[in-house]
C-alpha cells in the first residue's frame, strides 16, 4: 500500500510539473506581431517614425547604428530609407503623395468665383457654445490647483448658431459667400446648448478670455499653415 501510494504521488507530481512547463511555454509565446500601415512623407524624423510604427525611437536608431549609421531621436530620415525602416520591421510603407503645386491657384479662384461648398449638419440654427483649447488648460490647472472638489462647468459664455459661425469663417478666410449644403436627415443634437459658467467665476475667479472668431482665426491659421507644408498629411484633418 505504502508503494502504492507513493507512485500514485510520483505520478501526480510528475503531472503538476508536466502542466507547470506548459504553462511557461504558453507564455514565452510572443503576441502576434501588428502591421501597420504607415505614411511616409520625404522627409520625417525618427520620431515621427516610430510614433507612426508604434515602436521605440531607440530599436530605429540601434537599427541604423547597425548599418554605420549614427542618428539621434530627432534626425531626419529621406523618404527611402524611412521607407526601408518600415519594411525591416514589418510594417507597410505608403508614400504620401506631393500636394498639388495648383491647390493655391485653384483655391484663389474657388474664393473669387464662388465655388466652395460646405456641408451643414441640419439647418444650421443649433446654438452651441466653444471653448479654445488654451483656455480649456488654464480652466482644468485652476480647479486641479484649487480645493474645490464639486462639479463645475469651464466654458465660454458666447453662443452662435452654426450659420452664425459658418459667417466668422467666412470672413477670416476670405470667402464672400461659402455655398451651404444643409443635410437635414444628419444628426442635429439639441436644439441649444450653452455652458453656465457661474459658478467657475465664483470659486475659481476664472471666466474665458479667447473669443470665439480670435480662436478661429488662430485654428484657420494654423491648419492653413499645416497643409501647405511639402508631404504633410492631409488627412488628418478631412476625416472625423
């Protein structure tokens, strides 16, 4: 009995240890590997590079250190061998393509004639209240900064309708008239929102200070700036 019992114990230990080696087999396994397609303009640093991989800047640079070449985090790479990189690690290069040396030609003659259209989400007498960006932060830092703990709204008190704001881009852009395509079977939300900001100025003694066109003009600057930039990629700002 006695011999018995002890090989039925050998057997279980045998089959513990058995179970306990496939289990770290099991996680020695590597995750399967992402691949991602990745924009290449004609020129781009290793940073951007390896954000658009999703990789360490460091594997890059120890890659091409690898290949007598030396680089630090913010080297730029040509299209080539950005390229190249890509593909040595698995990914899938794309090429941006070149914008259009006509865009400002066009664009100037759209403006004079007439011809831009913009999509209107309803019939463009929502009301909505917006808040740049800058004073978002400081608004947040203030009540992360203060003791008070209770919800309280950071907004701008300045509402338009959306047709009111389509006629501030109107005039910082330039354009006379912009042609509006009001598609009234899209979502519309309510009919009004606004933020009551009361209480912020209250406890925080905080109330917005970038009015609504000045942020406009800051946004409509800064993208018009972003575009026209050789390989710059585009679609970030016509996709949701």
């Amino acid at each position: 009995m006695d011999g018995k019992e002890r090989s039925l114990a050998s057997v279980r230990r045998a089959r513990l240890k058995e179970k306990k080696n496939q289990e770290t087999d099991t996680s020695k396994i590597e995750p399967k590997k992402v691949v991602r397609e990745v924009n290449i303009p004609d020129k781009i640093t290793i940073k951007e590079l390896s954000n658009r991989m999703a990789t360490q800047g460091s594997l890059i640079i120890k890659h091409l250190l690898n290949m007598g070449v030396v680089a630090t985090i913010n080297h730029n790479l040509d299209a080539d061998t950005a390229e190249y990189l890509v593909k040595e690690f698995g990914n899938i290069p794309i090429r941006e393509r070149k914008p259009d040396l006509n865009i400002q030609k066009i664009d100037n003659k759209a403006k004079k004639n007439n011809e831009i259209k913009i999509e209107v989400w309803g019939d463009g007498m929502q009301t909505r209240t917006f808040l740049y960006v800058d004073d978002c932060i400081e608004g947040t830092l203030r009540l992360f900064e203060s003791d008070y703990s209770e919800p309280v709204n950071i907004g701008s008190d300045e509402q338009v309708s959306i047709n009111q704001m389509i006629e501030i881009i109107e005039d910082i852009s330039g354009i006379k008239k912009l042609e509006r395509v009001y598609q009234l079977d899209k979502p519309k939300g309510v009919r009004g929102r606004s933020s009551n900001n009361d209480l912020v100025k209250e406890v925080l003694n905080w109330s917005f200070k970038i009015k609504l066109k000045e942020g406009l003009k800051k946004t409509y600057d800064w993208i018009s700036a972003e575009t026209s930039k050789e390989g710059s990629n585009l679609s970030r700002f016509t996709k949701s």
